[in-house]
C-alpha cells in the first residue's frame, strides 16, 4: 500500500474514531457530569472559539499548502516567518482587545482567559499542521484534530467528575490540553520548519494576504454558519437549549461524517482532471459524487431516524425534550443535501472560480442569521434546524446552477432520481412506521432489518457505492 493510501485509510479511521469519542462525550458524560445551562454554557464558548479562531489565522494555513510548492528555501523561509509575526501581533491584539472589553464591562465572557488559549493554540497549531500537510504528514495532525481534541474533553470532564470539583477543573484541564496539543504539534513539525528570516522583499504580501483573506472568508463563512445558529439560540432561549440542540445537532451531523474521507480521496483527482482540462472526466467525477453522496448520507439518516428512541435511552430525562425528532431530521437532511449536489464547491475552488465559493458564502450567512431570528421564536430549536436546512439547501442550489451556467456541468442522472425517489419513500415508510402503536423493540427491530437490506440492495444491484471505496480511487 502506497503512501497516500496508508495516510487516507488512517485519516478514515482517525475520523471514525474522533466521532465514537464525539458520542462518548456528547450523549453520555456531559449529560451525566454537567448540567444543561453548564453544557449549553460550553458549546457556546466552543461556538466562539471556533469563529474567532477561523478569522484570526487569515488563512495562512492553506497559503502555505498552495506557496510554498512555488518557492524556493530562502523565500520559504521569509514566507513562513512573516506569517509567524503577523499571526503573532494578532494574536497580540485580540488579547488586549478581549480584556480591553471585559475591563470596560462591555462584554461578560465567563472564562474569557480559557477561550483565548484555546483560541490561540488552534490558530497556531493550524499554521504548523499545514507545514506538516505540505511535507506530506498529515496523520499524525489529523488524530490531533479528530481524536486527540475530543480526549482533551472526555479527560477534563473525568477528572471534574472524580476530583468532585466545580465547573472551573474542567475549564483548567480543558485549557492546558489544548497548550499541550499545540506543543506535540510544534514538535512535530520542527524538523521542517523554515529558518526564520525577516526578508520583506522575498515575499509578495499583497498576493499572500489577498488569496489567505478570500480563503479565510470563503471558509470563515461556512464555519460562522455552522455555529452562529448556537449564539442566537442562547440569545433567545437560553443555555439550557443551547445543550439539547447540541445533542440533536451531533446525532444529525453524523451523517456527513464517511463524505468527508471521501471528498478527501476525490480531490487530487478532480485537480488533476482540472489541470488536463479533462472536463468529460470532471463531469463523471461530479456525477458520480453526487450519487454516492447521496446513498451514503440518506442511508445514514435512515439509520438514524430508525434508532431515535433508543438515542433517547441513552441521554438522561433531563435532556429529553418534544422537538429532538425534528432537529435530528432537520440537520441530517441538510447533510443530504449537501452530499446530494456532489462536488460543485471543489470545481468551484480548483478552477479558480473560488470568489463565487465567498459570495455564496456571505448569501449563506444572511439567510442563517435571518431565518434562525424568524424561525427560532416561532418554532424554538426546531426552527434553527429549519433554518439551516433552508439556507444550505439555496446555498448548494446556487452553486449547482453557477457551475451550470459555466462549465456546462449538471450532477444529476436517471440513477440519481430513482435513488432519491427510492430513500424518500423508504424515510416515509419508517415515519409511518412509529405511528402504527408498535413497541419501541419491534420498530427497531423491523426498522434496522429493513435498513440492512436496503443497503445490501444498494451495493449489490446499483452503482451508487461503487466509488465510495477509497483505494478504488487511490489506486486508479
């Protein structure tokens, strides 16, 4: 097995892991070890951490990937080290910004000195994992991301737990193990790092900080979204809802967890068809995509909707609340969607029509902030999932239609529609199904058995899953 194929197959597992672990902590030990207002406290946190630190590193990470390929030691190095200084004044900056504002009691961040380590250390671990990226060592990086971050969690709320202690251990350990993460990271990458070399006239930063601030926002935008619907439900409900929505949120999420390695299989390909100018493969790579995306993703949903109840036997009485069913729904069918349009984001991006990635982008956010501060009184969490659905759906429409207009690509075929048709139904069915009064056991049973012989159906009489085996790609 090549290089590459080992690094995808331990990403693959990484990610599965991380999620095993994500459950642990999301469905058993927060609930059981915190309160809802003190859960729902923290994923608001975590919701700011993750804007901030997407802005704050002004997307020098994949300016590194995309620079460093066209320089020579030298520029390199002046390259790496201006990126280091201005991610550093920066850094500087937001410090004195955070306690300039809580100083002037213009803010009430609890924990605000946690938040900004942590913030600082993502920021800083990014630029150094992509240093690793572009000496082609990536594993190591991702367990960081996928799983060692979760371990980070599960050890600060065990040791809350068993020291028996108030909400600040957990903050405390919670804190150090991402300043320890960031250290492993630094380590690691040292034996590659550039020499640091302030040469001003070796680097063009005006096209750095140009292509870095149109990536960080193209991407900045889809993170803002992802979290701000967790800002504004603290805003208007509460922290408590805060806490279930998480719940509901990582359950519905989890659909789009085995796209993620497959996007990641597909792209040196889509780049290099690109680079061809090869757009007869292009267009079957799109195809494709867009229907094992969408088999992958709607059968997870149909697993998912299957075993709600027994999702609820998990999660203490406390957690329970009337609108989890339809935020579970809510968020995996907007990552159906998402896997349903294919690839029309990563043609966006490889044929330099990326602007359009951060145009849609901004639509995105204005259609989130708005539909969650419409939908979010009316129908409480139920409404932030809606508005999220409705938003990405229009999102990824517009940019089928963009790639439409100009490359004359479409990702839909007759196998597509009659999938689509066919997982519809089949949702419909086990809908129906929880209405007739069976026992909770008999819908899981019946449920599951179906689900398992739809997806036998799937791979043994249909193409939708031919692609989604990554050493079929990587070995082409």
């Amino acid at each position: 097995m090549g290089t590459v194929a080992k690094q995808s197959f331990s990403n693959s597992i990484n990610s599965y892991i991380g999620v095993a672990l994500g459950a642990l902590n999301t469905m058993i030990l927060f609930p059981r070890i915190l309160a809802p207002e003190a859960y729902g406290d923290f994923q608001s946190l975590m919701a700011i951490i993750t804007i901030v630190s997407t802005f704050a590193h002004l997307g020098f990470p994949t300016s590194v990937v995309v620079f460093f390929p066209k320089l020579d030691r030298d520029k390199q190095s002046a390259l790496w080290t201006f990126m280091l200084v201005y991610i550093s004044l920066l850094s500087l900056v937001l410090g004195l910004s955070l306690g300039g504002l809580e100083y002037f009691n213009l803010i009430d961040l609890d924990h605000s000195l946690i938040a900004l380590i942590v913030c600082i250390s993502i920021v800083y671990f990014e630029l150094f994992s992509a240093l690793s990226q572009y000496y082609s060592k990536v594993v190591l990086p991702q367990f960081i991301r996928n799983v060692f971050r979760r371990v980070i969690i599960s050890s600060a709320l065990a040791i809350s737990y068993l020291m028996d202690t108030d909400i600040e251990t957990f903050y405390l350990v919670f804190g150090l193990g991402y300043l320890i993460h960031l250290i492993v990271m630094i380590y690691y990458a040292r034996p590659d790092m550039p020499q640091f070399r302030w040469r001003s006239d070796l680097v063009n930063q005006k096209q750095v900080m140009g292509y870095g601030l149109m990536v960080m926002l193209a991407a900045g935008s889809l993170i803002l979204v992802s979290r701000i619907d967790i800002l504004m439900i603290k805003e208007l409900l509460g922290s408590a809802e805060v806490a279930f929505y998480s719940i509901a949120f990582f359950i519905g999420s989890v659909v789009a967890v085995p796209v993620k390695s497959f996007i990641a299989s597909i792209r040196p390909f889509v780049a290099k068809a690109w680079a061809q100018d090869n757009l007869r493969e292009i267009d079957k790579l799109y195809k494709k995509s867009a229907l094992t995306q969408l088999a992958i993703t709607a059968f997870l949903l149909l697993i998912i909707m299957v075993n709600l109840d027994l999702f609820n036997l998990i999660l203490p009485e406390k957690y329970h609340f009337e609108a989890f069913p339809a935020v579970v729904f809510f968020i995996g069918l907007s990552e159906v969607l998402k896997g349903a349009t294919g690839i029309n984001g990563m043609i966006l991006t490889v044929s330099k029509k990326q602007h359009f990635n951060f145009y849609s982008g901004l639509v995105l956010i204005v259609l989130t902030v708005i539909g969650n501060w419409l939908l979010i009184p009316a129908l409480g969490l139920s409404g932030a999932a809606l508005a999220s659905l409705i938003a990405i759906g229009l999102f990824n429409i517009f940019k089928i239609l963009v790639v439409q207009k100009i490359y004359k690509l479409i990702p839909f075929t007759k196998q597509f529609w009659l999938l689509l048709i066919s997982m519809g139904l089949a949702l419909l069915l086990i809908s129906l199904m929880r209405t007739l009064g069976w026992s909770m056991w008999l819908n899981l049973a019946i449920g599951n058995l179906a689900s398992l012989a739809l997806l036998l159906i799937l791979f043994k009489y249909t193409s939708a899953l031919d692609d989604f085996k990554i050493f079929k790609f990587l070995n082409r």
